[in-house]
C-alpha cells in the first residue's frame, strides 16, 4: 500500500469515527436543546441542562445570553434557586463579564441564588 492511499485510509477512517460539524455524538445534547430544556419548568431538567452549558465556550454567543435570560426571568416549579446557582457556576465557567450586572441585580432582588432543593 502506497503512502498516498495509507494516508487516504486513515483520513477516512476518521471521518466515519468522528462526528461532522454540527452533528453531535449519539446522546450528547446540542447547546440548543440544552438551552430549551433550561426554559422548561421542571428544575430537576434545568439544573442539568444549566450545568451542561457552562461546558459550550465554543457556542459562548448562544449559551451566555440564553443564560442570563433565564436568570433573570424565568421561574421553575420549584428550588428556583438551585437553578440559578448552577446558572451562575456555567457563567463563571464561561468567564461571561456580561453577567456581573444581571447577577448583582439577583442578588439585590432577594430572590434565593443557593441550594434549596439538590444536595
């Protein structure tokens, strides 16, 4: 086998292992569906997905401003304020300057920003 069609060979065998642009591997959540499932009520989901998104740097422009949305205007079933702690936590993971301010007005509203729920 020639060096050309070793290297052919090798090329792809790694585009069928790896997954195209834009697609995901089998049972990983886009940033997107994440983001939809952070504006659904249920907080159990959304602490999930809030954690997750912290790990999207390479969507930061998606991920932050869908994450100070929530912060600042959405509500969940219950332990709201687990929700928005591990908000908090994906904001500093992506170093989001932008959320000091919403997060200085969370803190005045007296809203809860702690663990009420999840241990």
């Amino acid at each position: 086998m020639s060096h050309r069609s070793s290297v052919l060979t090798l090329c792809l065998c790694l585009a069928l292992a790896t997954p195209a642009a834009g697609q995901k591997p089998a049972g990983q959540p886009t940033a997107a569906e994440l983001i939809r499932t952070l504006q659904g009520r249920e907080f159990t989901e959304a602490v999930g997905a809030a954690d997750r998104l912290g790990g999207f740097a390479s969507q930061r422009a998606q991920v932050v401003p869908a994450l100070i949305d929530a912060l600042r205007n959405r509500e969940w079933a219950t332990c709201s304020g687990d929700v928005r702690d591990a908000i908090a936590r994906s904001l500093a993971q992506l170093k989001a300057k932008e959320a000091v301010v919403p997060l200085l007005e969370l803190v005045k509203s007296g809203k809860p920003l702690d663990h009420e729920c999840v241990e």
